[in-house]
C-alpha cells in the first residue's frame, strides 16, 4: 500500500490460468469520479508517448482476449467500479 496526499493507493494481483496473462486490481482512496478516471486512462492510452504501452478497452473481455496483446497493460473500463465518493477500484490486464 502507498500513501500520497489524500491518495491511499493498494493493489491486489489475480493470476489466471492462461499463457502470460495476469489481471491486476487497483484500488484507490481519492476525491474523483470513476468516469474521471476512464477519460484519463482513455487520453493516456492515445497519448503518442504512452499507446506503446498503455491499452483502453470498453468492450467485455475476458483474460483470453490479451494473449497477444502488445500492450504492458491494458484499462478495462468496464471491470472497474466506484464504491463510495473517494474509493474507486480499477482494473488492468
């Protein structure tokens, strides 16, 4: 878990049992909204400097579907949920 001001950041990692995949859970404690954060990751994922490595999805995927995905990481816009005003978990394949 890190701590930033007013950001309480903690992670969890699920494998699943598929080559080379792994699915990362992100949890947050901030004043945002999730749809915020989708069109920051969205912008990020277009950004010339970061498309190489960062993916957007907001179509429903499951871990299969990144077999040969390029990306380092790829945001599922539809797997992640605000659960409170400052708590928010997203998701990353």
């Amino acid at each position: 878990m890190l701590y930033a001001d007013n950001l309480i950041f903690e992670d969890m990692l699920h494998y699943f049992p598929c080559s080379k995949m792994l699915n990362i859970e992100y949890s947050f404690l901030l004043q945002t909204t999730y749809d915020e954060i989708k069109a920051a990751m969205k912008a990020a994922s277009e950004d010339p400097s970061l498309s190489r490595y960062l993916g957007y999805t907001d179509e429903q995927v499951v871990s299969t579907d990144f077999i040969s995905d390029t990306h380092s990481g790829v945001f599922d816009a539809l797997a992640g949920i605000q659960l409170s005003p400052t708590f928010v978990k997203v998701v990353a394949w």
